[in-house]
C-alpha cells in the first residue's frame, strides 16, 4: 500500500504500545512477512556508549529460540533512531489485558510464571539477560506467555543487569497479575506464594533461578489446564487487537483497468504524514510500583527453595454450564438499560431446559429443549481456485464480488464463472474480526481500497455492469488545525438508503499512547449516488457503530479500559450525525472491539447487551425506551456474557450466542423459540463455541431468508433452519488458514474463501 511509512526494510502497519525502550509497531517486509519493530526512545539512543551495547546484545541473542521467546530477526544500532525487529506475534500486552478485564486466575498466573521462566530460562543459559521483564513487555498470546529475546532498555543499560535482577522482574510481573493493579502479596494463590515471594526477595542471592521456578511447579503436579488458558474476554481483546494488523501479503499492480476515478469533495487529499516521534520512555528497569518488599522467611529463595507442593490445589473450570432465561416486557426498574433492575434471577431449570421467567414472559411453561447441531457435509455448489487469495468477499443474489492485493474481480454467482472485467482496486489487508470493508444494497457494491495510483479510496461499483459508479478519495488525516494530528482508520463499511457511512478510529499521530485512554472513533457519511461528502463525526463516544439498512438512527458505543463505564447512544443521520439518546453501560470493555457491529437492529428497535453483559436489551431506536429485556444465567451460578446478536433479514428475530448456546428469541417480546448447541471440541481441544459469543466481531454470523450461517472455534461453518433450530449442513476445511476463512451470503447461497479457493454451497444443500 502506498505511503506506509518505513524503518530500514520494513513497513510500519500500526503502533502495538509503548516499552521501557521505545515504540512498539507492527511492520511488514515487502514479501509480507510480519515482524514488531521497537524504535528505541530518543534518550535512550544519546546515551553514551548505548550504541555499543545494544550492537553487543543483538549479536548475543540472535540465534535464541524458544516456545515463549520472540526471536530477534533484525537491528540496526547505528540507524539515526536505532530500532530492533523481532518475530510478530499474535497477543495483547499484559498490563492492558489486566487494566481491561482485572486479574487472572489461579490457573492463568501459574501458566504466565512458568512460561517466562521457561523463556528466561533459556537466555540466561545463553549467558544473557532481558533485563525488561514488566507488564508492558509480556504478551499474552493463545498459547501463552511471550517477551522478546531482548528488552532494549533493561538489557543494554548501564550497570549491565543480571539474571537475577530478570527474576525480581518475573516475580513482579505475576504480582501485578494477581493484583489486578497494586501489588498485594495475599492475592497470589497458595500454589504460588511461596515462589513468586522468593522472586522479590531484597537480597537478589536469594532469588530462586529460572530453571528452579520451572522445576518447582513441575513438581507440584496440579491438574493441567484444559482449553484455553485466558478467559474470552481477554481473548476477544486480543484477536482484535492482532486482527488490526490485517491478512497482509505481499501487494502488486493492478491490470489498470479502473477509469480515473472522479475524486469528490467527500475527503481531504494527502499524504501519509511522517512516523510519530518516539516518545521518551521511562529507561528505567522496572515499569510498575516496586512491590512489597517480602519479609523473610515468607518466599521460597534459591537456597530455601524446597521442590514440592505449595499448598493449596488449583481449581479449574469445568464444561459450559446449561442456560436460563428470565424475561420482562415492561421497562426495567429504574428504566435504564445499562442496569436491569427489575430483572428476577429464576430457579434453575431442569438439565438443558431453558425457562423464561414466569411472572410477565408470554408463557409459564418451560422454554424449548436444546437442540445439538448435527449435519450432513455440505455439497458444493461449485469450486474453483484463483492466482491470489481473496482478502475480501461480497456478494448480491447474481455476482459475487472478489478482492484480492492484486484486482477486483465479479463472479457469477450461480456458477462462479467470471462476468465483468476486473478493476485495479485492491486492498491486502482485507476482511479480519475488526475489518469489514465491503457493503451491498440496491444493486451497488461499495469497497474501502486502494489503486497503484491512489490509495484509502471509497469506491462503488453498478452490480449489473461491473463498472464503477463514483471513487471518493478518504482524508487519510485529520485536516484540523494545520499540522494532521491523527489518521483516519477505516472498520467498516455500510449502507442505509441513499447514505453510504464509513466508520472507523482516529489514530493519535503525536506520539502518545495509553492504554487507559479511550478510543477516538468517527462516523463520515457519504451521498450513495455521488460519493459526494455529507457530514462527519468523531468522538471518544464512537467505537462500535451499527448502521441499520434503513431509517436515520445510527446507534454508537464507546468503550474506555478498566471498570469505567461507557455508553450507549443514538446518533441522528438526520441532523448530521447529532447525539441522542443515550444510557450507560457499567462494563464498557463489552464494546471495545470496533469495525462489525456488536448490537444489531430490527423492527424498529435496537438490541444490546447491558447489565454485566449477561443481559439483552430491546429499546426503540427513535426514543430509547426501553421495550423489552432478557437475561442469561448459567445454571451453575457462573457469570454469563452474551455474545454479539444478529437479526434475521424480515426483523422478526433475533439470535443471540451465549457460548455453545444459540438461542432464537421473538423480537416482539423476547420469547425464545429455540436453543442450537454446539457438541464436541474446538481446535485447541477445549469447549467449543461460537466465535460470534466472543464478541470479537468480523461478521461471524449471518442469516439468508431462512436460514442462520454461524462459524464456531472448530473452524466449522454451520447453516441453521431458521424456523426449527436444526443444522442443515456442516462445512470444514481442514487445509483452511490458521484465522479461518473468509465468507459471505448472497442470497440463497454462501461463499466461501479458503486460501486460493472459492466455494458455494446452497443454503439448502441441494
């Protein structure tokens, strides 16, 4: 893509944080191999001899691998601003994952210290240190704990660190998690008191070593951790942050064959403005309040330190718990829908045995049995390979449309034969859980993409001709205030009658980062016949945006870190983009996640979840009042959060996935019709569900006139009869890529985009 800006050999796609030394982005090399990239903070690279010592440390850990190391790949010390490339690697930081969502369990934090023991283990056999070992240089990825071979500020300082100043770092690192914030010592787990209290031992002799922390948890040989190690909050947060990243490959020229596009006055021309400066770090060694200071006698140090149980067993989660309803058609209490209020808990139903609450719900009677999906392969309509692999995927009832880094081609839909000639408009990044860059309606497509000549284009495209009807070039930058303070990120991409809206985050050009900090969204709105610019707004209010297909109601919601509570609200496209209405959700992280919408719309109302998450509101999208609102409950006792809720096309339900669960209820009044659970186990062996419960976004589900598409962690798309509840067809691919595949419905019929291959399949089967 035209106008990334570069560090030696790499493109830099997007800042991933801030470290002890420096920035952190994202980057690519020009054949799309992904790597992070740290450029080292300003006072950190005119410290004498710094130059020297940074050389000395790359060359020392090059060859280091490990399962929780992140390998250095490339440096330059002697660049104006030195900068150190290592492995990407798909993750969210620890301290944002613990601001966001608080704590980790027991399990969680016995996975995170032997992790980065494992990998501090292996540097310090290698005679080096990381010498950064805090909240901000641990990621937590789906399989555990990773840092950097090397931390640029700890490693290079001067007094040179030593291995174990890495296990006070360790030790703290855990801490932190335990705490959710401050340290406190009594919220470390039995099973780790003793040896994470070594850590921070004030004599650093006494500090157990990496190997020794590896070994003692070995020894204690609790149960292993089933499924996933995270909790899908965290690990919705994580695929959205790694998705924004985008599929990229390497990107070519088009064919050429896009007439010149008509640039309207709907965005501000330019450039890509150059890097953000490196804000100055810390440089310290340690980047959190230093801990208690343990007293003696209450750690396990290195020469105390006793192989065998702690004390204290880890308690696991167990298999999903069955769900229960309770409904009400009036408003709530207080008539807010961020706090329920008036909402009864039921008793526990029978085994799998929903029940609507039987005070005010249309029925008394148990609600209906869970029906396990079970289905028949799919048969292909058709299949055919192409020379490039989609990174986009729309589709009308007659063409599908198909992106890749090279063209944008139309396809028959019925036999996937090619009916126009294709267009140079590209885009490498394509579809991801927090992108979608295409739209549909009234015979037109819409593309978010970019030509050889151009790039951050509005495009639309006539259905039955293949031609393109207008291009707008997207203001890449915020043109207030002379110098562009923050760049336009296009989510998303859709349509509502004669208004074409693009939404997305402002990205801060001025090189500080929090991760606190809410989030900068806007709305731009754009004429559907002419590209022309309408109106504009943006907001620390805007994150998640749903469009619905008709009327001048939008409804955006924010999301700020922590426990802070964010908002729901009404955003009037009638009066250029005006706030309305507007409630309060207590636990805003919900909805942190932009791009695809996480509430969706129907008969006149808009449906979201608030609460603690585990409860969906129908409110009318004119006023705001509440009509309706039911909640979840796991019989069990645990804490449900509902996933994100779709609508069918004719606006008479909606579906709502809760885990394994996808419950049917009546928009009317929120009866339930029917509960599909999924059976068996996802890809990395734990409980399956579906992926659109994670509210990671992405479009994961999607209906036709009767039939619900649902992908699950199995990496299986599944088609449900609207009417009953009961699977249609079941369809995987096991050579798909590690994200999934991209897809689409069009009319009766799904498609589908596995590496270099298309498919449809009939939403009946036949």
């Amino acid at each position: 893509m035209g106008g990334a800006h570069r560090i030696g050999p790499y493109a830099l796609l997007g800042r991933r944080g801030t470290v002890g030394g420096g920035e952190v982005f994202a980057a690519r090399t020009d054949d799309g191999l992904l790597v992070t990239v740290t450029l080292v903070a300003p006072q950190l690279a005119a410290d004498p001899g710094f130059r020297d010592r940074f050389r000395a440390a790359v060359d020392a850990v090059r060859t280091l691998s490990g399962a929780f190391l992140a390998p250095v790949v490339d440096a330059d010390a002697d660049a104006p601003v030195p900068w150190l490339a290592t492995g990407f690697t798909a993750g969210l930081p620890l301290r944002q994952a613990v601001d966001r969502h608080g704590p980790l369990s027991e399990p969680a934090l016995r996975v995170l210290a032997d992790g980065l023991a494992r990998a501090l283990a292996t540097l310090h056999a290698a005679g080096t240190v990381h010498g950064d070992v805090s909240p901000d240089s641990v990621l937590l990825t789906m399989d555990g704990p990773r840092i950097a071979a090397l931390g640029i500020a700890g490693a290079t300082g001067s007094p040179a660190p030593s291995p174990t100043d890495d296990m006070f770092g360790l030790g703290a690192t855990v801490l932190f998690a335990a705490s959710g914030g401050e340290p406190d010592p009594d919220a470390l787990p039995v099973s780790l008191r003793e040896v994470i209290g070594g850590c921070l031992y004030p004599d650093p002799p006494d500090r157990p070593t990496a190997e020794q922390l590896v070994e003692y948890l070995r020894r204690q040989d609790l149960p292993a951790l089933t499924g996933c190690w995270l909790p899908p909050a965290v690990t919705a947060d994580m695929a959205a942050a790694t998705a924004s990243v985008g599929a990229v490959s390497a990107g070519g020229g088009g064919a050429g064959l896009l007439p010149p596009p008509s640039v309207s006055a709907g965005g501000v021309g330019g450039h890509l403005s150059p890097p953000p400066s490196v804000s100055a770090g810390s440089g310290g060694r340690h980047l959190l309040p230093p801990p208690p200071v343990t007293a003696a006698g209450t750690g396990v140090s290195r020469r105390k330190l006793i192989i065998g149980l702690a004390g204290g067993a880890a308690v696991l989660g167990g298999a999903a718990a069955a769900l229960a309803y309770s409904g009400d058609s009036s408003p709530a209490a207080d008539g807010l829908p961020g706090e329920p209020g008036s909402a009864r808990r039921p008793a526990s139903a029978p085994a799998g045995r929903p029940t609507p609450s039987p005070s005010t719900s249309p029925s008394s009677t148990d609600g209906p049995e869970s029906i396990v999906l079970a289905g028949p392969d799919a048969a292909k309509a058709w299949s055919g390979a192409g020379k490039h692999a989609p990174t986009c995927l729309e589709a009308s009832d007659k063409v599908v449309m198909v992106v890749t880094n090279t063209a944008t081609s139309f396809l028959d839909a019925a036999t996937g034969k090619t009916v126009f000639s294709p267009l140079n408009t590209t885009n490498s990044f394509g579809t991801s859980s927090d992108k979608y860059l295409t739209a549909y309606a009234d015979g037109v497509f819409y593309l978010l993409c970019d030509t050889p000549s151009e790039s951050g284009l509005l495009a639309a495209f006539d259905a039955a001709t293949g031609k393109v009807k207008w291009a707008t070039k997207m203001a890449d930058a915020d043109p207030g205030g002379g110098a562009r303070a923050a760049m336009y990120l296009s989510h998303y991409v859709a349509v509502a009658g004669n208004t074409v809206y693009v939404c997305g985050q402002l990205l801060d050009l001025s090189g500080s980062f929090s991760a606190e900090a809410p989030s900068n969204g806007y709305i731009r709105a754009f004429d559907a016949a002419t590209g022309k610019g309408l109106w504009r707004v943006k907001g620390t209010d805007i994150n998640n945006v749903l469009v619905p297909p008709s009327g001048s109601h939008l409804l955006a919601t924010s999301a700020v870190a922590g426990d802070k509570p964010g908002r729901v609200q009404m955003i009037d496209a009638g009066r250029k983009g005006a706030r309305g209405w507007k409630v309060s959700v207590p636990h805003a992280a919900y909805y942190f996640t932009p791009g695809w919408p996480l509430t969706c719309y129907a008969a006149g109302l808009f449906l979201f979840a608030g609460g603690n998450g585990d409860t969906l509101f129908a409110v009318d999208a004119a006023k705001g009042s509440e009509k309706w609102h039911q909640r979840f409950d796991a019989k069990s006792g645990d804490q449900v959060q509902i996933g994100a809720p779709f609508a069918a096309p004719d606006g008479a339900t909606v579906y709502v996935p809760v885990g394994a669960d996808l419950v049917a209820l009546a928009v009317a009044d929120g009866t339930p019709r029917w509960v599909a659970t999924l059976d068996g186990a996802n890809d990395l062996g734990g409980s399956n569900m579906f992926n659109a419960s994670l509210r990671i976004s992405g479009k994961s589900a999607q209906c036709s006139a009767d039939t619900v598409f649902a992908t699950d962690a199995a990496k299986t798309l599944w088609a449900i009869d609207a009417a009953t509840g009961r699977a249609r067809w079941r369809y995987s691919d096991p050579g798909q890529p590690d994200v999934g595949f991209r897809w689409t419905v069009g009319g009766d019929r799904v498609f589908i985009a596995s590496h270099l291959t298309l498919t449809a399949i009939e939403a009946h089967g036949r």
